[in-house]
C-alpha cells in the first residue's frame, strides 16, 4: 500500500494556529509515521483529528492510550515551546499538506508528516540524490566521494545525506566548495548539531543549502534515529550512490530502504580486501549501478529528469573544465547547436579523442565542444572514456 494521499486544489493558508496543531500532532507520544498518515486520510486536517472524541479516535483503530494522549490535547504546550525554538533559530514546519513538501518522500510506504528545516526551501523541488557511505572511511573512499560529489553537484542534482563522519562530510563539504547544492538530513533536531565537530559545516549548508529534520526542535541524536533519517535520505532522492561500507552498515541499510523504495542504488566499487568495500561491492552483485564517474549516475535517470538537470546547469553556468592539448578549458552557458554538431560526428562503435573532435570542427571553439560533450553525456547520448575519448551510446 502507497502513502496516503492529501489532495488540495489551492495551496493551504498556513497560519500559525495551523502549524501548532501539525507539531501538537507531530509530538504525540507513541504514534508513528504511518498511523498519523492514516489518521490524516481519515480526518484530513490535524485540528479534525484533535476534535475527535476518543472513541471516533479508536474506531479507526487507535489503542485507548493513544487515543486518550490525542484527545486530551497533552501535546500543545510543547508544541508551543517548539514554535518559539523555531523562531529563534530561523527554523520552518513543512507539513504533508503544504506544496513545498518533497514530493518524492510523499511517494514511500511511511513519510513523515512534517518536517523541520532551515535554509533554502526551494531544495525540497530539486531533483535529489543521496550519498553515504562510512564514518571511517578509507583514502580511496574519501577521494572518491570529494572527485564524485562536485561532478554528480556541477550536473545539476542536489547532494542529500547525513552529515555525519566520514563520506557524509566529505560529500557535504566538497560540494559546498564547488558551489553546488546540499541537504543536511538531521537524526536530531535541526537546532542541533551531531556530531559536534561539524558545527561549521551546519552553518554552512544552513546558509547555502538546506538543514532537514522529522525530529522535533531538540530532539537529541538517538542510535535509533538513523535508521528512520536513513530512509529519509533515500526517499526524497532518484537514487543513492554508496561509497563505502561494511556488509551490515548504515549505508547498507538506506541501500535497502531504497530499493524498497524503487529508487536507483549506485555503488563504487572498491578494494576486495577492504573491509570498507564489502557493501558496496555486494551492492554491485546484487544490481546496483556501478559508478566510476558522474555520468554513470545520470545516464540512469529518465529523459525528463535529465532535461531537468540540464536546463538547471545551463540557468547556473556552471564552469566544467576539461583538459585540451594540456591546457584546461572551461566552459557554461548555452550548449545546444554544438551538441547537435557532435552528436551527428561521434560514433557508436568507435571511440573518438577529444582532439581529434577539435580538428574536425572549424567552426566550433574548444570551449564550445567541450560543452556540447557535458550536455550529451547528461542527456545520457554520448560516453565519456578513458583518456578523454567519447562514443555515441544511442
């Protein structure tokens, strides 16, 4: 069965009465993602639901406790102190109802019904992919989550994880560096920080990305928050790329939720006698996309989101470097007619240097082939291979 559905033909006039009933909601103790969805379906708004008698509560399968808990309305007063947390640390409530809502996390089998952010709200539209991987990463993880990240960032998509340790930061912190987008999915409240350390980094990505929580203003980090984040991760996204992982790990466990999620599961593969590779690796056995490159990502997604990402890297002029006869050329803006050009050059079975593309146009620059080469490898038209060499893949 889906997650509940909340239709509205205009978008709601969200008033603060409103968003004290969704955290009143939100804090009941004991009630789930799930039975609260279900609730919502039955009763469409959360101030319904609390005007509800117990036993309208219990005929739609509510314990007495629980039912009791909603009636009596024991919840407000915190949801009062949560509002004031909210305004004094810039934080937003985004219920299931709003239209700023991830409509991708309304698709999984147990969305949460509000969440808390800070930053940039416009993220939660953007097209989203998750990467995680170990807290205790090796080198080779490290180096390829600060060489993937940018490149998947510079393409268009929005890098989603956890801020934790290790790959998550790594992620985090290289997309920043390049520019890109980034989301923050907190297993605390997103007034906190966990770990410590990453306190900059938060602010950071509260400034130029997006902080995002289901947790409460407060709640502090519990083990058992992570998984229930975990499947957050991968539900606002198209996919997840793992990077490292032991067999049974957090990365693991969102590679799961995201398969039974039906989302695309990517994995870099890794050393064999690495402990680290072992998830990641089993991940490719079991038909997970292997990744060496951004394209291996983007090639995989449907036609209508790659013609997202690109319109979204043409809008930003995102500058790609490539290097050209040993110097480095960068490139933005429109690619089109040169895409045009080269795809009716390249071949299927042959690969073609980059050099040799060069001298055969006249009329195009360097800049302008390198560019039309970017926007056919994120139409998933053209390959790039080893030693700057390209064929036609359709």
């Amino acid at each position: 069965m889906g997650a509940p559905h909340f239709r509205m033909a205009t978008a709601p006039v969200f008033t603060k009465e409103d968003e004290l009933h969704w955290i009143a909601l939100r804090l009941v103790p004991g009630l789930g993602s799930r039975k609260a969805g279900q609730m919502l379906t039955q009763f469409r708004t959360p101030q319904a639901i609390f005007r509800a008698s117990r036993s309208d509560l219990e005929s739609i399968g509510l314990s007495g406790s629980l039912a009791q808990s909603i009636a009596s309305g024991c919840t407000f007063d915190d949801a009062v102190d949560q509002q004031q947390k909210m305004l004094e640390t810039g934080a937003l409530l985004i219920p299931i109802s709003d239209p700023r809502f991830p409509p991708r996390l309304k698709e999984i089998f147990d969305p949460p019904i509000a969440l808390f952010v800070r930053g940039r709200v416009e993220l939660l539209h953007s097209v989203m992919l998750g990467v995680v991987g170990t807290r205790r990463p090796t080198a080779y993880g490290t180096a390829a989550t600060q060489r993937l990240s940018p490149d998947l960032a510079m393409a268009g998509l929005t890098i989603v994880s956890g801020m934790a340790r290790g790959i998550d930061t790594a992620a985090h912190r290289s997309v920043l560096d390049v520019g890109g987008d980034t989301v923050a999915v907190f297993g605390c409240g997103v007034d906190l920080v966990y770990p410590a350390e990453n306190r900059k980094l938060a602010a950071e990505i509260a400034e130029k990305g997006l902080l995002m929580s289901e947790f409460p203003m407060g709640s502090p980090a519990y083990p058992q928050n992570f998984p229930i984040r975990n499947r957050v991760i991968s539900g606002v996204s198209v996919g997840v790329l793992i990077v490292e992982g032991a067999q049974y790990s957090g990365s693991a466990i969102t590679a799961r939720m995201a398969m039974e999620q039906q989302r695309e599961v990517f994995a870099v593969p890794g050393n064999i006698t690495s402990k680290m590779s072992w998830g990641p690796n089993l991940l490719v056995k079991q038909g997970a996309k292997l990744v060496q490159e951004w394209n291996d990502v983007t090639v995989e997604l449907p036609a209508e989101t790659r013609r997202t990402l690109i319109a979204k890297a043409q809008a930003r002029s995102p500058q790609i470097s490539l290097e050209i006869n040993g110097e480095s050329t960068s490139v933005g803006g429109e690619i089109g007619p040169a895409s045009r050009s080269l795809l009716a050059q390249l071949k299927h079975d042959v690969p073609i240097h980059i050099d040799q593309l060069i001298e055969t146009f006249d009329t195009l620059t360097p800049s302008e082939i390198v560019a039309g080469l970017f926007e056919l490898e994120l139409l998933g038209m053209v390959r790039q291979l080893p030693g700057k060499n390209f064929v036609k893949v359709w």
